[in-house]
C-alpha cells in the first residue's frame, strides 16, 4: 500500500467566512471553518478513482485558493491519508464512504519533556511551543498572537476534537 496525504488545513475558508466562537474570536478549530462542499466533491472525486487539483490555503494572507493544491489521484494499492485535527469527525467521510473502508487515528505527544534534573515541560507547554514554531514559519503569526490565542484552542479542541477520539 501506498499513502497518499491530503492536509486538511488546505480547505480552511478565506478568514473572513471562519466561524467565530463564543466571544467572537476566529474559531479555526471548529469544523465550519473548512470549506465542507469543496471537501466533499474532492473526496467523492478521489474516491471514485478521478485525479483531483487540491485546494491550498494561505495562511499568511488568510485566502483559500480552491484549485492552487497537488494533484491526488488514487490507484488500487494506494490509501488516502487525511491529515487533520477533523480526521476523527465522522461528518467529515461518513456519507461518503463506508466505516469500514475508514481507519481513523489520533496522534498527540502524550509525555512531559524533561526540561532538567527537576523540571518537566508538560504536554500543553510541548504543544503551544510547537505550535510557535509552525506558525512563525508558515502562517505568519508570532509567539504572543499564538499565546493570546492559546485558550481558544484549547476550548475548541474540547469541543470539536476529544470528543471523536473514544469513537
């Protein structure tokens, strides 16, 4: 078998269609924020064994570009790989495939790091830091946007990821 991948932070809506939480705030962690209908006709189309131009989305000017993606096409030997923190949310392929032709896995750094003799990073810390270094190269946000940021991450997660993980 052959993994092809698909991220699915290349189908974000322009930033200005993203849905807003509670307080107002982008929600970029709830599933709204993808562009659904165009995730839909490119899975349909992958699935169906079509060649399909991705979409890809800039970060730093907060523009989607629906076709501006690696072309994906799937032979018999090879399976598509959706990377994404919605890869668990069954809305996202339940009417489009079978569940048992869908494998979905949650992966997350689990273990504090060990700082010194004494101290311990702890899994959050691990996580926000990394995020902080992704976003500072690709998405254009700096280390106190990301922090001011960091409790609607949270929420979101608790709200549109943990609870697909059990499932």
């Amino acid at each position: 078998l052959r993994p092809v991948g698909l991220s699915l932070d290349d189908y974000y809506v322009d930033r200005e269609k993203t849905a807003r939480d509670e307080h107002g705030e982008y929600d970029f962690e709830a599933l709204e924020a993808l562009d659904l209908n165009l995730l839909e006709q490119h899975f349909r189309r992958i699935f169906r064994g079509e060649s399909v131009q991705t979409a890809r989305y800039d970060f730093v000017t907060g523009k989607s570009i629906p076709d501006g993606g690696k072309d994906v096409t799937l032979s018999a030997s090879d399976v598509l790989v959706i990377e994404g923190i919605h890869g668990l949310n069954p809305r996202l392929l339940d009417s489009i495939l079978e569940r048992n032709r869908i494998f979905r896995v949650f992966i997350q750094p689990m273990t504090a790091l060990p700082f010194d003799s004494l101290t311990r990073l702890n899994v959050s810390d691990i996580r926000l830091l990394r995020r902080i270094v992704r976003d500072r190269h690709t998405r254009g946000y700096n280390a106190a946007s990301n922090i001011l940021r960091w409790p609607s991450v949270r929420s979101g997660e608790k709200k549109h990821i943990f609870p697909y993980i059990a499932q």
